[in-house]
C-alpha cells in the first residue's frame, strides 16, 4: 500500500521491525507468516501460539526459519530478546511479553479468543482480529475494553469486511454518500453441511466446517454484521436481501430502491453470481450536479447509484497492511462505532429434537443470518456465537429461529458474560427485561 511500503522499508534500515505475535497456525496464519516472514521488510513474526505446537513450527519451516519451543516465561522472553522467534502453546505468553508490538487472532474461535483477546488489552496490547465470528458476536464489548485500556482493536484488511471498509472509506472521501456496502459471493446454501463440503475442504487443507459457514451463509453474516457495526448501516431485512445476478456489479445499481436505502441510512447486503467475484462492492449517491457530471464523465454513469468496487480479498496478502496501519499510523481498520447495529441469529438447518446440544459453527445444526439488533433484543434471539454447546428445551422445525428461551447456557462462561455485559450497555431496557435462562 502506498506510503506504508516506504514507512516500512524504514523501519527495515534501521533495523527496527514490526514485532507481531499470532494465536493459531492455521491455513491463514501461514500465509500471513510467509508473507511477512519473505516479502514484508520492516516487519517480523516474532511467535505464533498455537495449541498444536507442531503446525506452529510447519508455519516457520515453510519460510526456512528456525523457531525456539517456549512454554515458560523465562525462555520466551529469552528467545526475543536475543532475536529468535518463538513458538508456545501458551497464548498468554505473548499477551505479556514486552517484545511484541500487536497481536493478530487468527483462531476463528470465539471462546478461545475471547480469553486471550481480554488477556491482551489487560496487558495492553493492540489487536487485529482476523476473527469475524468473534467480532460480531461481542466486538463491541471488546471495543469499550480496548478503549479504556488505550489500545487499539480492529478488523482485518484482506478478508472481505476490511476490504468493503476500505472501499467505503474511498468513497466518503471523495464526497459520495456510501448507500450500500456488499460482498460478492459464488453460492448460498443454507443447508451445506461438513459432509457435503469435505471434498472441497481437503482440497485447500481447511477444516470442513469453516468450508460449511463460507457455503451456508454463516460466514458472510458475520462478515457482514461486523461492516454494520463499523458503518452503522443496518439489513433491509432478516438475512439481507442477497440477489442473484450472473452479470457485472456495476449492472445491479437499478436492482435496488434508492430511496429506500437512502431513508434506512443505507444497508449491509450480499449478492450471488456477479461479476467481479469474490469481490466486493459500495453503491454511493451524490447530490452535487458537479460531482455528477464527473462521475458521469469517469465513466460511473448517470446515477442515481455509482458502483464502486474491488475486485478481490487477498487474505494474508493484505494482513501486513492492517499491521502497518495499525503500528505505525494508529489507524484501526475496522471496529464497532458502539453497539450492535446488526447482530447474527441461529436458524435450524434441519429439524431438531429437544434435548439436542447444538454442534459448532458449520456444523449440521444450526445456519446464521443477519437481523437488526433492535429485533433480535425485541424478539430475545440466540446469537449463533452464543450457539455451540446449548442444549434445546424444546423441538424445532427446519428454518426456525431460535431464541434464548429455547435453549440451557452455560451462562458462566466468559463469552455469556461479556454477551450480557454488551446486552446491558447497549440495550439497557432489554436487559432489565431479561429472563433468566
């Protein structure tokens, strides 16, 4: 990215890198650890915490660097003090550890990364989340944290939420009003399940159920919720409104009502099938008859919508950016403005049984879809972050939502407690209302 490159070519003359730390040694984290490791000057992976220490070490070996096992404080601190880059099963390590500038979560989880990202802002360590379950499960609870610590706590550029944040930014900034800000996907189907997607899972070393939450739309509602938290924008309706179209972004501008997405304040969306794919998009208006005759001279057209978009999310190829970003400019990528403006709730993806205790995201269980959190307070539905491990009371028919007085939680459980904690600030009348579960 301009300007960063050169910061950070600096930072590699005098010897001064970027000291970041990962948790998890997934297909992701070794791709950002390549790209940081080989082709990112001005920068360094200093550790990975990973509960498998021997994919923590594959991470490094790939970019022929030896790393050092350290599960005590005294060899960790040691090994990165004299330069050496470490590998732990102990998260916390790096969360103390005066040698790491930021932490970037890359788990995926979102009881395991809640602890360790509440353990890092204890410690007062900055944090990029490549982690949208977490993020638009408490995000915003984790933000008010982070902002009484003075550390900074941002999504991720490179997967799709950073990318449309960038897009939106651009736009603002040359004076259009963003309208609506979407992603660009290839399939929906809610009922994928890790049987139907383990062929493809094998094939790019991902885990089934992570193939299953991109395939039945749980994935791109996190995604999506995390960029309504950023913007303030809501969904048009439970789900989005998720046309299907097999030409290019820029043809869809007359698919949608402008007034209406100008008096909502604009919305988050999705489409399947167009062109760029997997890309994302903004659609914008502008007032000023100047500013129109250049778009229209730029080739935007006549309006009333203008079609921005981008069109491709490199994952760990833009990572090192939000790092950059983030150290040495204090610029936060993405992050809720305040409370949920869109949360993600849990629908049964087949019919099920009381007594049943719910599989995990991308399980058989259970989809996500997006809905205003104002609704979901009103209606007390059951984030699907909150999902995993709830037992049902009662039985539930395939594409029911379920709600928090369907289902026993383990309310003890530090998610539930910052969960109720985000409840109680945000929507304080809902709180009060709460029924015990």
């Amino acid at each position: 990215m301009i300007i960063i490159d050169k910061f950070l070519q600096r930072r590699e003359q005098e010897n001064n890198p970027i000291k970041v730390g990962i948790i998890g040694a997934g297909v992701m984290a070794k791709g950002v650890v390549n790209q940081v490791m080989r082709y990112t000057p001005g920068m360094k992976v200093t550790t990975i915490a990973n509960r498998t220490i021997s994919k923590a070490l594959a991470a490094y070996q790939y970019t022929n660097t030896e790393a050092q096992v350290c599960n005590t404080p005294e060899s960790f601190e040691e090994c990165l003090a004299t330069g050496g880059v470490a590998v732990t099963d102990n998260p916390d390590l790096l969360c103390q550890s005066n040698h790491i500038d930021i932490i970037v979560e890359m788990t995926g989880t979102i009881h395991y990364a809640a602890a360790i990202v509440m353990k890092a802002i204890e410690h007062n360590k900055h944090v990029l989340l490549f982690n949208a379950e977490l993020d638009a499960t408490i995000g915003p609870i984790l933000k008010v944290y982070a902002d009484k610590a003075g550390v900074m706590l941002s999504g991720g550029d490179g997967d799709q939420p950073g990318v449309i944040m960038n897009l939106y930014r651009f736009v603002k900034s040359i004076g259009l009003t963003p309208v609506l800000c979407g992603n660009i996907k290839g399939l929906q189907d809610y009922y994928r399940t890790p049987a139907t997607q383990a062929g493809f899972a094998a094939i790019w070393d991902m885990t089934p159920e992570m193939v299953t939450s991109f395939a039945d739309g749980t994935k791109i509602s996190f995604e999506q919720a995390c960029v309504a938290n950023a913007t303030g924008m809501g969904v048009a309706k439970r789900g989005m409104i998720g046309l299907n179209y097999n030409g290019h972004i820029d043809d869809m501008t007359t698919m949608y009502d402008v007034e209406m997405l100008k008096a909502s304040g604009g919305i988050v969306d999705y489409v399947v099938g167009p062109k760029p794919g997997p890309g994302v998009f903004v659609y914008a208006t502008a007032d000023d008859p100047m500013t129109q005759k250049y778009l229209d001279y730029g080739k935007l057209g006549k309006g009333p919508l203008y079609s921005f978009y981008t069109p491709y999310h490199l994952c760990y190829f833009e990572i090192p950016h939000s790092i950059a970003r983030m150290v040495l400019f204090n610029d936060v990528v993405m992050a809720p403005l305040a409370g949920p403006v869109v949360e993600v709730i849990t629908i049964a993806k087949t019919n099920l049984k009381a007594g049943k205790l719910l599989d995990g995201l991308g399980g058989f269980d259970t989809y996500g879809q997006c809905e205003n959190a104002n609704v979901v307070q009103q209606e007390n539905l059951l984030p699907i972050g909150l999902a995993e491990g709830a037992v049902l009371k009662r039985d539930v028919a395939k594409d029911e939502c379920i709600t928090f007085d369907d289902v026993t939680l383990d309310e003890s459980s530090l998610v539930m407690r910052l969960y109720r904690e985000q409840t109680a600030l945000f929507f304080p009348v809902a709180a009060q209302n709460e029924v015990t579960v």
